[in-house]
C-alpha cells in the first residue's frame, strides 16, 4: 500500500464485492491511509456531472 492505486472489484450480485472493498478499505485506514468508495453508477454519474460543468479533474482532490 506504499503506492496508490485504483481498484475496480467486477462481479455478480451477491459476490462480495462490497463486503471486501469494506475490508480493504478497513486494513488501509488502519495503517494511515486515507481511502474513498464509489459504487459504479455513483462514480459515472460524478465523472459526468464534472464534465457538463466543464470542470474535469476536480472529482479526486474533493474527496
């Protein structure tokens, strides 16, 4: 966790996903690390909201 990386979980309903994300998300903020979550619709409609506004790239540093 040294280097910060974007992770993108796939899978059906049902699978876990959230449920590890959850505990990844735990064990980082554990060891200091600052973390965000996005559900897929959540983060599409974020990235699209940013660009009508003509403000592409302001999305990460807000969080």
């Amino acid at each position: 966790m040294e280097l910060a990386h974007n992770l993108i979980l796939v899978g059906g309903t049902g699978t876990g996903k959230t449920h590890l994300a959850t505990a990844l998300g735990i064990a980082a903020i554990h060891r200091g690390n600052r973390v965000r979550f996005f559900n897929a619709v959540d983060l599409v409609n974020c990235l699209q909201q940013e660009k009508q506004l003509e403000r592409t790239g302001t999305l990460l540093p807000s969080y």
